[in-house]
C-alpha cells in the first residue's frame, strides 16, 4: 500500500485546437494535483503533457494511498455501555452498529471526563485510484474552454469528444471514469504510425511506447525536434528558416509527430514581392515558415508535417500547389494595390468607420495630423521633419482599403510603409506609416525614428481620447476597443521623447474629438475625460513599470506628483530609477517614515484650522536649535533645487534629503510642534510645509512603505 | 489520359461507402442552395432526438464564387458530398478516414489533418464545432458537430461530414485546373475522358455574368420580399403548417440573397438585416417542425 510509483492519466480526445492544447493540459495538471494534496496523499513533480489528440498528467512518486492515521471514537459513558455483567448494553450495541461493528470490538478508555466507551479506527489508506475515482469527475467536467461542445448522445460536454483514458498508478489500473469511458491502460498511437491499440504495461513505459507508435507527447521535445526538423528541411533548400517563435508554438501543437519539408515556388514571388508579403502569406494561409539565405528570401518555405518522410512526394506537391495559389494571390493584390497612389486612397477611407460613434478613419486622420504637428511643434521639430509627420499622419491608415490588408490585416501598417516607399514618398514618411503599430504593447521594440515615434503617439492619443469619451473604458477583462494595449504604447512612446509633456496633448486630443462635428453629448464629456485619462495612463506607467521590477509604492510615490497637469512620463522613469538607487540606505528609510509623519501632522493642521505659512519658518522668537538647524538644512536643500535640471540629478537630490535624517530626528525628539503659543507653533508648520515641499520634489517620499511603519503614526 | 478516379466514379464510391454503412443515400435537393446543410434532409433530421444517416451530393451555388469560368479553384456552382450521422458515432473519424480510402486515398502517404475550424451559417441560425481537414496542407472537407440549427440547442448531436468533391479529383490525380478534371472515362470523347470543364464551363461564365452584371436587382428584391412573405403565410395558414414548402420558401430568399450579395447591391447594414430576417424564417420552420412532433418515419423533402 505505501509503495510509491508514477501516476499517469491521459484523455484521448479528438483533435483538440492547437491554441486550446497548453492552457488545457495545465489545468488538468492542477486538477489532479489538487486532489491528490487535499487527500494528502504525498507525490513528486507534476508533468503536463500533451499532443493534438490527448491531454495527459503524469505525477511522479504517487503515494498508493492516502496516510493512515488512528482515531478514537468515543461513545457512551462505560458505566452506561456495559451491564454489571460485563455486557453490552443497547445503548453499545447501538454505538457499535453505527460505526458497523460488533459491540465487542469497543474498549474502555480514560477521558477527562471519566471512563468510557470507545472504538479505535483506522482513517485514510484510501488508494488513490478511489479517491481520484470519486474527486476528479466533477472538476475536469467543468474544466473551462474558449469553446466547448456537445456530441453523440449529448449527454457529455467539453472541448471534444473523449474516446480513451489511460489511469495508471504503476502498473495498475484506476477505476475510473470520465465522460462515459472507463479508464484502462489501452493508448493509441499517431493515426498511420501506429494507430494500435497499445496497451500501456506501466505508467512509466507510456512515453516511450508513444515514442515507438509515432507520438511525442513531451511538447518540449516535440518543439525541440521539430526546430531541427525544420532546420534540416530548409537547409536542404539551402537556406534557413526565417524565425517566427509563435507560429513554431502554433504548428508544434497541431502535430503529433514532428516532422518537416520544404517546398518550393517561383522566383517570381521573392522576386516582385517584398519579403513581409512574402512571410505573411505563408503564414496566413498554410502555416509555413519562409526560407532565407544569406541574400534574402529563396523562393522555398518549409512546413511542420505529421509524417516523418514523404515517400511519394505527396505532401510535398500538396503544399506546394496550394502555397502557389496563395502567393499568386498575394501578387495579384500586390500589383493590383500599386496601380494607384496611396496616397489617392484617402478619399475612400470617409466610408471606412473607426468606431461607430467616432466617426471615420478620415476624420480619425485629421485629427491625428493635427495632434501630431501639435507634439512635434512643441518639441521643436525641424521644419522638414514636421512636414513629413504630417503627411504620414496623413497616409497611415489608407492601406486600410487595399486589398493586401483586405487579405492580410496582420499586414496594415508595414503594407501602408511598403506601398509609400514604392509611390515615391519620402523615406521618411514610408518609415513612419511602417512602423505605426509598433510597438505591440508594454513589450516590442518601438519605432527607429523619431517621426515614427510622434506619429503613433498621436495616433494612440487620439483612439484613447475617443475610447474615453464614448465610454469604452476598460473594466476587467473587458477591453474592447483595445484601449490597454494603446495606453502602453502611449507610455512607452513618451518615455522616449524627454521634453514631452503629455498632459497639454492629452487635452488637446480630447478637444479635437469635441470640436469636429460629433454630437454635443461629446462636448459635455470632454471635461470629465481629461481627468480620467490621465489616471488611465498613470495606471499604464505603472505597470510597466512594474514589468520593470519597480515596487509598488516607488510607483506611487512617483505617480503621486503627476495627473492631468502634469504627464511627463520620461521624467516619471527618472524619478523611479533615482528612488530605485536610493532605497537602500537606511537614512532615506528613516526619512521616509518622516515624511510621512510630516503629512499626518500637517494634515492635522488643516483640520484645525491652523495657518501654515511657509514664509513664518523661523519668525518665531528664541527659536530652538534643533529647529534652527532642520530651518539651515532646508534652507540648503532650497538653495540646491534652484537648479532646475541643471542642478543635482534626481538621485542626488534624493541622497542630500536623506542625509537630513539627524536633523530630522533631532528636530521631532526635541520640539514639540503643536506648542501652545501661536507664533512658535505657526513658525514650525511652517518649517514643516517647507521640509515637506522638499520630501515632495523627486517623489512623495511619504508614500514609501517602510517597514513596521504604520499609517496612523501619530504626531506629538 | 488515364485518370486514377473520375468525378462520378467518387460520387459512386461514396455512396456505396455510406450507403454500407447505413446511410439513405438521397439525391441533391432540386433547389438553389448555397451548401449541403441547406438540404431538408439535414437541415430538419438535425432536429429533435430521433437517429438518422444521410448521404447524396449537393450542387452548391454561391454567387460571390463565379469566376467566369477563370480561375483554376473557384467557381459559381461546386459540388459537395454531404453526410450526416446522428448520433454521432464514436469511430466517425476513423469511418471519415476510410472512405477517403474507398476513393483511392492512400492515408499512410499522405499528411491529413483536423485542423480548428468552427462553422457557422447566419441564415439557417445554425452552428456547429468541428474541425476543415486537410490533406497535405489542402483543405478537402469540412467535419462538424452541429450544436444548434435552426436556432434550436440540439441535445442529440448530429456530425456533418462536407466533402470538396473537385479538390479532392484534383488532388487524386494531380490536375491544376478544376475544368480538367475528368469528369467520366469515355473511349468516345477526346483524350478518353469527358472533362469537368465540358459540362461547366459554358454555365459558369454565364452564371457569373449574370450574377455579376446582369441580373435584376429591383426584381430580385421583389422577390425575395414575396418569398418571404409566402413563407410566413404557409406557416401561419389555417391548417398548417406547411412547414416544407414555407423552408422551400425561405431556401428561395436564401438564394436571391446570394446573388443580389453578388451583385453588390447592399450596404452592410442592410446585409445584416436580410440575414437576420432568412434566418427568423429558417428558425420559424425548425420551431414549426418540432413542435409538429416530427423527425420520425415521415418524408422532409419531396
């Protein structure tokens, strides 16, 4: 019973999609580890295993069974379950009976509260293939899908319909059932390979014996194999394949063996179709990675196949005769695109709607190129690359009516940048509408210019300043105008720009939706979004932020000292970087703690109605000297800051403030700063609402959680 | 030309295929319809709970697909093979495999797959999950579990089996050009087939044309109204429903759909409203089936 061995289910399903399989097989995976820890039952590592057509858990040195453990029961009081003869009374019996056994089986025992009758059981020792029996059902049944489905007698639903299941604890079978199958130890194989079925003589022979029928079930492996398949197949084309991390995730999960080969197509393609094209089109439609050499694309691709050879060239000309129909296509619009002018396009984008209340990509355009020029105005952009913003603000979105992008949408934008260039606009230009997208999100590298850069930042302005007015606010997973991903953008394109402030441009944007000819109901929203915006996009530096190893109260701190007035997010990152610096020292610490307790006290101040006047630090008559000293180090700190960003970097400045700790301290252990005498106590706000001002300058220093630090310190 | 299967020689080997295994085989339906599903034999046994097996080939229309006879894939009107099991049987993978089979598909050379693909017919208020299989990167068929139909959650679960019929002659005998495939062996025609092209082609470019530049709009509106309104007269008449011709009806609209869609004569928002209003009667006809009691020993169609 305590022999430990490997625990191993495996749902043999239909093909379950690729994009379903990893999310799938860990859930699984928890499931059953879940089981077995609530029944104690003690195990190792927890594998998650899959292919198309199995979701499978294997657990390593599974108890056989959950602990045994003793347990006394107690039951009437002995006096009252034995007759004067030794006997057993109804009152036993009917104890015994209960727990279904025989009243002889009861002993005496001592209890605090005197001697009684008891029974001494076993609890646990359940074997495992019972427990899972009677846990695992309900949970895997309720296992949740993007899309589920009902079959047969619809009697059982989930993501496809389940033919076998392998539950094995060593060499035994588990008596369990799922969707109507019984659990055995038969598997099948890959579908040509070696379709069986097999049966599996032990959990730790299912692998190989899978290996054997055609099936890598270890998905590491099955991408490991399949990247040198596919290496190979392309370097028979003699060249390599051009890398695409998600599609090789993609195709690894839709085979069960790996297998790969290159096909061929004609010159024609690389040659009269730009190698973005060229690489979407195979992606889009067959899957295939496209094959370059050291000079650029070779007109072959390669592609992950279920079958390890292809004897007859079956699979081969298959691939290939569909790959020439799609990039025939491809060429088709390609050529069909450049007979006109991007640029003449955009007439057409007035019957292209951007969102419903929002109006058209051709309004979306001007009021982008407006905003835009606005930036780049105040950022002091030369005249030449100004203009050229403009006209890229101009022609970004007309790729929208091309048929490339009617057939690749993944294609908008680098389309745009490709059919620019080939109109003859400005390289300039063609780089920005390129790179319009970019970057994807809080990861992904941004723009390479700074046109680029200016362009898709007054473009996410804009979609995020219409999202706000119409209410398309994000709330949970709900993001339906994809405001998140604008939002992060928007952070990182800023943080690029170090004399931007966003918040100027952030009212502009809003106004520029409020001064077109939508509804006056926009109008009356403008004022409340301003606000609302700005929080949204302090929320975004912060997760990045965050993505960057940030605390979060560091962010805080920093985020404290921006809102619609102010929004310089490359700042924001400086100040981050200089509290991140400085966090270490114990003196910063210590101040920070201060800080904090110099808020409470002037918040409390407020309350009272007390007058704290900056300009009264130090008017007080025979000012004490801790006082004097803390007015000195404030006066310097002061006299430092006078430097603007000429003066002291951040973290210096944040150093010089620690180093006020001892006067700080000296400051609070000697004065008492609610005096009774007027003049000394308004002296002291004072000085307070100054050494505040300074604990405020980098980051609020008061928002810094410091250990054993409480938020009601109260002040003395 | 020595062809490994003709067109008619898969059709043949498909209905004896399914017919083995217990299928009807029905003959196409004798309307317009844009898919297999479209068939009354489907459409209607996909309701309620009582097993049925269906087999036949479907010419299919879709307007938007002429190509004037030009492209070497595409095409006004294709054929479809169409199966239905319900319930779904549980080797219905496996018996998909071995027809191919029984149309000289040898599955160990070639790399045939069930790759995600989930179907949805707006008109008919229909779905379904399932999977396009492809062969060596070709999509042949297309496999689905119909989970609703005619806006009804089916509780037993039908699986449709939807064959490409000229892919996959294409395919079998390595033809580019879908008018090349051969349609019959013939000792008395050239080259000792008689192609798909001789049979087709002459339609297909006029079938475009027509669709394309020549057919009436405004008329084509008028009728699709008055099918529409037939229909729902057949469901509401005293003594009714005649629910068969009133879904013949809604198959009409369906149609005339098709080629004013062809034709380019809608906005999108109207698109949307002509789809939602074939898919009311589609929807009507499948409530008016079930609540007839039907699905059992009676004939759909004819």
């Amino acid at each position: 019973m305590s022999e430990r061995a490997t625990l191993l289910l495996e749902l043999g399903t239909e093909e379950i999609p690729a994009r379903m399989l990893p999310g799938a097989a860990a859930d699984l995976a928890r499931i059953v580890a879940d089981v077995l820890d609530r029944a104690g039952i003690a195990h190792g590592e927890v594998e998650a295993l899959w292919t198309p057509r199995r979701l499978a858990v294997r657990v390593r040195e599974t108890a056989a069974a959950s602990p045994v453990r003793e347990e006394t029961l107690t039951g009437p009081p002995a006096r009252a379950a034995w007759d004067a003869d030794g006997k057993p009374t109804r009152a036993a019996e009917g104890f015994a009976r209960k727990h279904g056994v025989d009243a002889s089986a009861l002993e005496r025992v001592e209890t605090p509260r005197g001697e009684y009758a008891a029974l001494r059981v076993r609890r646990g020792g359940e074997p495992v293939g019972e427990i899972l029996a009677r846990e695992l059902p309900g949970p895997v049944a309720r296992m949740s899908f993007p899309k589920t489905m009902r079959w047969g007698d619809g009697r059982f639903r989930f993501v496809r319909p389940v033919h076998w299941i392998v539950a094995l604890h060593g060499e035994d079978v588990l008596p369990l059932e799922l969707f109507g199958v019984r659990a055995g130890r038969e598997t099948r194989g890959h579908r040509t390979l070696g379709p069986g079925p097999h049966g599996v003589p032990a959990a730790d022979a299912w692998e190989d014996l899978l290996r054997e029928a055609g099936v890598v079930v270890d998905p590491a492996r099955r991408r490991e194999r399949l990247v040198a398949a596919l290496a190979e197949a392309a370097s028979g084309a003699g060249g390599r394949i051009v890398e695409d991390p998600e599609l090789l995730e993609e195709v690894a999960d839709m085979v069960e063996f790996p297998g790969a080969l290159a096909g061929a197509f004609d010159e024609r393609f690389p040659r009269e179709l730009p190698p973005e094209v060229l690489r979407t089109c195979l992606r889009h439609h067959q899957k295939a990675f496209l094959v370059a050499g050291d000079a650029g694309p070779l007109p072959a691709f390669a592609v992950a196949v279920n079958v390890p050879e292809d004897p007859e060239g079956h699979v081969r000309r298959g691939h290939e005769w569909v790959v020439s129909g799609r990039l025939e296509d491809a060429l088709f619009f390609w050529r069909e695109d450049r007979k006109r002018k991007l640029a003449d396009r955009f007439e057409e984008l007035a019957g292209v709607v951007f969102h419903r209340e929002l109006g058209t990509f051709a309004e979306k355009a001007r009021r982008v190129a407006r905003l835009a020029d606005l930036v780049g105005g105040g950022l002091g952009l030369p005249a030449g690359e100004r203009d050229a913003l403009d006209r890229a603000a101009r022609l970004c979105r007309c790729d929208l009516v091309t048929g490339l992008v009617g057939e690749f949408p993944e294609l908008q934008g680098v389309a745009g940048g490709l059919l620019a260039r080939a109109d003859g606009e400005e390289e300039e230009v063609a780089t920005a509408i390129y790179h319009l997208y970019e970057p994807a999100g809080a990861e992904g590298d941004l723009p390479p210019t700074r046109v680029a850069r200016l362009l898709g930042l007054a473009d996410r302005l804009d979609t995020l300043a219409g999202g706000f007015a119409v209410g398309l606010v994000p709330s949970g997973s709900r993001d339906p105008f994809a405001l998140r991903r604008a939002g992060l953008a928007l952070v990182r394109l800023a943080e690029a720009e170090p004399d931007l402030d966003l918040a100027p441009v952030l009212r502009e944007a809003v106004a520029g939706y409020a001064g077109g000819e939508l509804g006056p109901d926009l109008r009356d929203r403008a004022e409340e979004t301003v606000p609302r915006l700005a929080a949204f996009v302090l929320d975004r530096f912060g997760s990045i932020a965050e993505r960057r190893g940030a605390r979060y109260d560091e962010i805080a701190a920093v985020a404290a000292l921006f809102g619609p007035d102010s929004l310089r997010i490359h700042d924001m990152f400086r100040r981050l970087a200089a509290l991140a610096e400085i966090r270490g020292s114990e003196d910063f610490l210590a101040l920070a703690a201060a800080a904090k307790r110099v808020r409470n006290i002037l918040a409390q101040a407020r309350e009272k109605g007390e007058t704290i006047d900056p300009a009264l630090a130090g008017t007080a008559p025979g000012t004490p000297g801790p006082e004097r000293e803390l007015l000195a180090a404030v006066e310097e700190l002061e006299r430092a800051a006078g430097g603007g960003d000429a003066g002291p970097g951040y973290a210096e400045r944040l150093r010089a403030i620690a180093r006020l700790r001892p006067v700080v301290d000296r400051f609070f252990d000697e004065i008492l700063v609610f005096d009774p005498d007027e003049t000394a106590r308004r002296a002291r706000l004072g000085l307070l609402a100054r050494f505040a001002a300074r604990a405020h300058e980098v980051a609020d220093l008061a928002e810094i959680v410091v250990e054993g630090d409480r938020e009601d310190a109260s002040p003395r | 030309m020595n062809p490994k299967m003709t067109l008619q020689e898969m059709i043949a080997a498909l209905s004896a295929f399914w017919s083995e295994r217990g299928c009807v085989v029905h003959q196409p339906y004798d309307m317009e319809v844009g898919a297999g599903t479209m068939h009354p034999e489907t459409f209607f046994r996909s309701l309620g709970d009582d097993p049925w097996r269906v087999a036949y080939c479907q010419p299919s229309r879709r307007p938007a697909d002429g190509r004037y006879g030009e492209n070497p894939m595409r095409v006004y009107k294709h054929f479809q093979y169409q199966v239905v099991l319900k319930p779904s049987p549980a080797d219905v993978q496996d018996l998909y495999l071995a027809s191919l089979e029984a149309m000289g598909i040898d599955p160990r050379v070639h790399d045939i797959r069930f790759e995600e693909d989930n179907w949805e017919s707006p008109t008919l208020g229909a779905s379904g999950v399932g999977w396009q299989v492809t062969m060596d990167g070709m999509e042949i068929s297309q496999f689905t579990y119909f989970q609703v139909m005619g806006g009804v959650d089916l509780r037993v679960i039908p699986v449709e089996l939807t064959y490409g019929l000229e892919r996959i002659c294409m395919f079998i005998n390595d033809i580019r050009n879908i008018f090349d495939i051969p349609w019959a062996r013939a000792d008395w025609h050239e080259g000792g087939i008689v192609p798909y092209g001789a049979l087709r082609l002459r339609a297909e470019r006029e079938q475009s044309a027509w669709c394309f530049r020549l057919a009436d709009v405004d008329e084509h509106r008028r009728q699709f109204e008055v099918a529409e309104r037939e229909a729902r007269r057949l469901l509401e008449a005293e003594g009714g429903p005649y629910l068969v011709p009133a879904y013949e009806r809604a198959l009409e609209a369906s149609h005339l759909f098709n080629v004013l869609d062809a034709r380019g004569a809608f906005s999108v928002t109207e698109r949307q409203e002509l789809i939602g209003r074939i898919r009311r009667l589609s929807v009507a006809c499948a409530k008016a089936w079930l609540a007839a009691g039907e699905g059992r020993d009676e004939e759909a169609g004819s």
